[in-house]
C-alpha cells in the first residue's frame, strides 16, 4: 500500500433529514440525493480517482416502510436508464456489490444492463453497493470457498479478495455525510486502513467543492499503515 489516493467510499446518508428541514417528503430528499450523486459521480470522473464505492441501499433498508422501499427501487431503475448513456460519454464503468434477492426483477435488468454497457470503458470504476451488506459479503465469500474446495491453509488476503463481490483495492479514504459517526456494515474488509471523514452536511447539499476539500485534507493526513 502507498499513499496514493485510489478508492474512495461514500456512505450516502442526510436525505431524509434533508427533505424535512425543507419541509419536504422523504421521496423529494431520494431524488435530491439521487440528481446529487450523479452530478457528483461526473465530477469525481474527472479528477484521477480510480475507483468509488457508494453505499446506495443497505441490506437493512428492506427494513423501512415498504412505500418507501419501492420509491427508491423505482429511483434507481430511473436513474440507471437516464445515466447509461452518460456514463459511456465519461467513460465510467459501473459494477454492483451485494446480494440479488430480494431486489426487483426490473432493478436488476437495469442493473445488468448498464454492467454491460459500460464494462469496456477505462475511466472511474463505480461501485454501487445495492442491498449490500459487509457481514453478508464475507459470509457469502467463504460459502464459495468451501463450494470451490479451497485449501483453506492456501487462504490469503489476495485470495480473499477474490472471493468477495468485486476484486478492488482497499479503500483510501471513507465519507460518511450527515454527521453520523458509524460504518453501518459497510466494506469492513476493504475498508481496514481507511482515513475516515465525517461530514455534518446531508447528502443532497454535499457538493464537489466540499469532495475536494476533503481530499485535500486527506493528502495532508500521515497515512503510517501500522509502521512508524
Ligand atoms: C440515505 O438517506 C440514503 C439512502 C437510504 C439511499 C438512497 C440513495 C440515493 C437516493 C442516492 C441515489 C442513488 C442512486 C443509485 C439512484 P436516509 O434516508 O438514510 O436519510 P436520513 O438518515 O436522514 O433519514
């Protein structure tokens, strides 16, 4: 590991909070944050970043009202369709991390569909983490290793990380916006020497001018990974 600045992780959180200090629905604060990402998602693709993973829907979020859920399933058909095009433009490839069930049959078409048309392009690798969970990650990681007969002598971090959703590097550098100091089961492997970066502004209000400057303060941090 160096110091370089490869994989950044945002964990999106504010818009309902968002929404209500504005006298808004909760779904008004959804698509705030959503126009928000991909104006954001565009930014980032400029800059030298190699890979962002974004927390988008939790496992746990199946917990929330059931309107609430199907809103933000139809948001992200909507948003996967409207940014294909886009993203082919800036030469962004997008991957999913998380497990299928109990997504809707129309989310992973569009899913699966912009994995496609995007997986030949070279810029910024997006990472939508998509009823994503970290414990469940890892748990699933060792369910292949034990169907794929591994050696479990022969078991290193490479190894692992092959195992896992999506073979990315460690992750640099770790945004949580709306103030809230917590991971939430989110990349725990990944995210094991990550600088970490606490936000009080939600995530709708979070702008590229405000990304920037953590990055700059990310470079002014002394990064030891456990040497001196
Ligand atoms: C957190 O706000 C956000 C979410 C649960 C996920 C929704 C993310 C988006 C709409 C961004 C768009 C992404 C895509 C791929 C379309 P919260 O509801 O937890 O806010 P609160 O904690 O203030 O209630």
């Amino acid at each position: 590991m160096d110091g370089v600045l490869k994989h950044v992780g945002i964990i999106v959180d504010g818009n309902g909070r968002w929404a209500k200090s504005q006298g808004k629905s909760r779904s008004e604060g959804h698509l705030a944050g959503s126009n928000n990402l991909e104006k954001l998602i565009i930014h980032i693709s400029n800059t030298d970043l190699k890979y962002l993973s974004l927390y988008v829907f939790s496992n746990e979020n199946f917990k929330r009202d059931i309107k609430e859920v199907s809103y933000l399933m139809n948001l992200f058909v909507k948003m996967f369709k409207h940014v294909s095009k886009k993203y082919k433009d800036y030469n962004i490839k997008i991957i999913f991390s998380g497990r299928r069930d109990k997504l809707p049959i129309n989310v992973l078409k569009e899913m699966d569909k912009l994995t496609r048309e995007t997986k030949d392009n070279t810029g910024l690798v997006v990472n939508f983490c998509l009823n994503y969970s970290s414990h469940l990650e890892i748990i699933d990681a060792i369910k292949k290793i034990q169907k794929d007969n591994l050696k479990i002598e022969e078991l290193n971090e490479d190894i692992m990380n092959k195992y896992l959703y999506q073979d990315l590097p460690p992750i640099d550098l770790l945004i949580r916006t709306s103030g809230e100091q917590r991971l939430s089961n989110f990349m725990l492997w990944q995210l094991y020497y990550a600088e970490l970066f606490f936000t009080k502004t939600y995530f709708p209000d979070f702008t590229e001018k405000e990304y920037d400057s953590i990055i700059e303060d990310f470079y002014k941090r002394n990064r030891r990974f456990g040497g001196v």
